[in-house]
C-alpha cells in the first residue's frame, strides 16, 4: 500500500518543470545522514487514484510534472500510479527512488532519480554526488544529473 506524509510544488527537484513531490512514507532505506527519517516510518495518507484525482483536479494546472519522492517499499504500485497520473493528466511524472539501480519500472516515469543519500558524496546538486538522475525517452535513459549542478552555479552567479 503507498502512503503519503505530505505534499508540495517544487522547482529544483526535476530540472526545467514545475513539480508536485508527494512524500511517500515506509522508506526501507536507512541512509546514513537521512533528512528526513519520518519518511521511514509506516505512517500518513493512503495514495490511490482517488486521492490522485483530487490532488490532481487542485493543482493539476499549476504543475508540469508529478513526482512520487520514495516508495522503495512498493515500486509496482508506484509505477501504477505514475501510469494512471500520465494517462489521465497528461503530466509527466518523476520518481525519486533511493535504490542504487534503475528498477525495471523506470520506463513507466519520464525522469527516474536514483542513489542514496551519501553525506560524504551530497546531493544531486553535488558534484561528487553518487545519485543519479535519468530522463526515460523511447530511445534509453539519459544521465541528466549535470542540470543540478548548473542550476547550484547559476543560482550562485545570480546572487
Ligand atoms: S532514501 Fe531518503 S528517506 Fe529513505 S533513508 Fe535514504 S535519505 Fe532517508
């Protein structure tokens, strides 16, 4: 079952879209370092697909990108998910997983983030970073983890 914690509009998480990140809760992971250890536990909000539409039927228009943050637990239900908000929306959706491969669902995402968090290695946006993260096109994956970078540099230029 995928449960949720919260729920927020964001800008850096997938580059050049605006994104709906749902927190999904029951991480198994246990990163080193985690920012956000009450992602572990099996707590909050079922998410289905009524609880998809609602979210949807909100902020649908605000957003260009859905993007399920975990859910390393049940990858087959995320990926449904993902399935149901492209085909009724017509959003693309992103999946940050924190597993160190590409799972085999990852073509059922437009943008499939992976690795887990290093604190030693930062995040995406580090340049030592062991994270990952993939646009899924019909030709293969692409590693566009070098975006994050830029951003962090021209966010510093611009300051
Ligand atoms: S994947 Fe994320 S939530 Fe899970 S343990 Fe690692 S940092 Fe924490």
């Amino acid at each position: 079952m995928v449960k949720f914690y919260n729920y927020d509009i964001v800008f850096q998480e997938v580059p050049d879209e605006v994104t709906l990140a749902i927190n999904l809760t029951n991480c198994p992971h246990r990163c080193e370092g985690c920012h956000s250890p009450h992602l572990r536990k099996d707590v909050g909000t079922v998410l289905n697909e009524r609880v998809l539409d609602d979210l949807l039927a909100k902020y649908g228009r605000q957003v260009t990108c859905l993007c399920f943050m975990g859910g390393d637990s049940v990858p087959t239900e995320v990926a449904k998910l993902s399935e149901y908000v492209r085909k009724h929306s017509g959003l693309k959706t992103a999946w940050y997983s924190g597993g160190e491969k590409l799972p085999g669902t990852a073509r059922m995402f437009d943008y499939v983030k992976v690795g887990p968090y290093m604190p030693l290695k930062g995040g995406l946006d580090s340049e030592n970073t062991n994270q990952r993260m993939y646009k899924v096109s019909g030709d293969g994956f692409r590693d566009i983890t070098r975006l994050f970078s830029k951003t962090k540099k021209r966010y510093r230029e611009d300051t």
